[in-house]
C-alpha cells in the first residue's frame, strides 16, 4: 500500500484553502465594475505567472516541481471563469439606436456570421462560438451605444442567453430591444413576456408584455395564438 503512493507527489507541500483573508479588499472600495476589472487583471496575472514557473522549472531540468506547476496550471484552466458584467443592464434604458456607425456594422456581421457559424440545431449548436459571438455582440452595444446596430446586437443576444437557458440575463436584453426602439420589428415584448411567464413566474407583468405583444408587435401565427390564449388563462387567473 505504501508503495503505491505518488512520489514527490508534493502533498507536503500544498496550502490551505485560504490564501490570504487579510489582502481583500472592502466591497465599498469601488463599483462592481472596478471590482470585476481589479479581479480580472489579477486573475490573468496569476495564470500568467503559473505560465512563467512552468517554463522556468523546465529549463531548469526540475520536473518534480515542473510537475507541481503544471498541475497547478491545468486545475486553473479547467475552472469555470465568468464574465460578471452584464452589458445590457449596465446599458441605460434611454439609449437610442439612431447613427450609421461601419465599425459598428462590421462588428455585427462578424458576430452574426459567428453565431450562425456555431450551427443550426439546438443539440449541436457550438457553445464556444456562441458565446465568441455574445461578446461581439457585447462590445458592439458598449463600444457603440448610440449606434443603429445596438437593438439588433441586443436581440440576437437575448437569444443566445434563452439558449443557454440563463433566463434571468436574456430578459434585459430582450426588454433593452424595445426600451432603446419602441417600434421595434422583433418580438421581443413577446420574448420576455414567455420568460416571465414560463420561467421565472412573474404572470403579472407577463399579462402585461402579452398584450402589449399583441398590439404593437408583428407575431407569426403560432406566437399570436399562444399569446391569446396565455391572456386568456392568466386574465381569468387574477
């Protein structure tokens, strides 16, 4: 049994869970934006650091810790890495979608031909290359916010955040689309009115996106019909 343990597996050597609790920072020390960015520089700086050790452990010919390192390297790649800041809610509602910008129109057919690119059916589609266009999308909508590219940006956003069932990301920007262009050509009244109602079950504005939906919106049969029928049933519900 002894023998079959790892050798210099480096267990001796391993920290605790806690780093350091006496380096952070305060959340009163800035907006979550700063804070978001301070975590993301450092977070770089780590794995770039790790990156250098690799390289310098195997020049040096010293694989007991090049393993260690790498290990530790690796662990760090296969953690999960949000993108914290969400664009539309940090977008003001007030935006208008009103100047011909090409910087931005071409960085909306590079997002757009991405998402396509990422396939047509929903069990197979690409997720890398879905979110690769999410955040084109994203930069379009900070980079050019007044551009007359932000609502369609906004939409096909919305609609890769309903793929990846985050729900509660793709209702503000479904709802940003008709906010920033009140006669909008999508349906995204529509859009959020079915995540309030199906999913996060909050009929009551719901009701209200529906039949608004239904008054200024351009529904293809089966929307309209299911919106009817929701009016319906959560009109007689109250």
């Amino acid at each position: 049994m002894v023998g079959c343990k790892p050798v210099d597996s480096g267990k001796s050597q391993l920290l605790g869970p806690v780093l350091s609790a006496s380096a952070v920072v305060a959340p009163a020390a800035g907006s979550e934006t700063d804070l978001v960015e301070n975590m993301a520089v450092h977070r770089q700086a780590y794995y770039n650091a790790l990156r250098t050790l690799v390289n310098y452990y195997q020049e040096k010919g010293n694989y007991v810790k090049h393993r260690w390192a790498s290990e530790e390297l690796s662990k760090l790649e296969a953690l999960p890495h949000y993108n914290y800041i969400i664009e539309a809610v940090i977008a003001p509602e007030n935006l208008r979608p009103t100047n011909f910008i090409s910087e931005a129109d071409l960085l909306f057919k590079e997002a757009y031909r991405t998402e396509k690119d990422a396939g047509f059916l929903l069990v197979t589609k690409n997720a890398g290359e879905l979110r690769k266009a999410l955040d084109l999308y994203n930069q379009l909508i900070k980079k050019f916010p007044t551009s007359d590219k932000i609502d369609d940006a906004v939409y096909q956003a919305a609609g890769i955040y309903e793929h990846f069932r985050d729900y509660s990301i793709a209702l503000p920007y479904y709802k940003r689309v008709y906010q920033w262009d009140p006669q909008t050509v999508y349906p995204a009244r529509y859009k959020a009115a079915r995540i309030l109602d199906t999913y996060l079950e909050q009929r009551d504005e719901a009701l209200e996106l529906y039949q608004q939906s239904l008054k200024l919106e351009k529904l293809d049969s089966v929307q309209k019909e299911f919106a009817e029928l929701r009016v319906k049933e959560l009109t007689k519900s109250q």
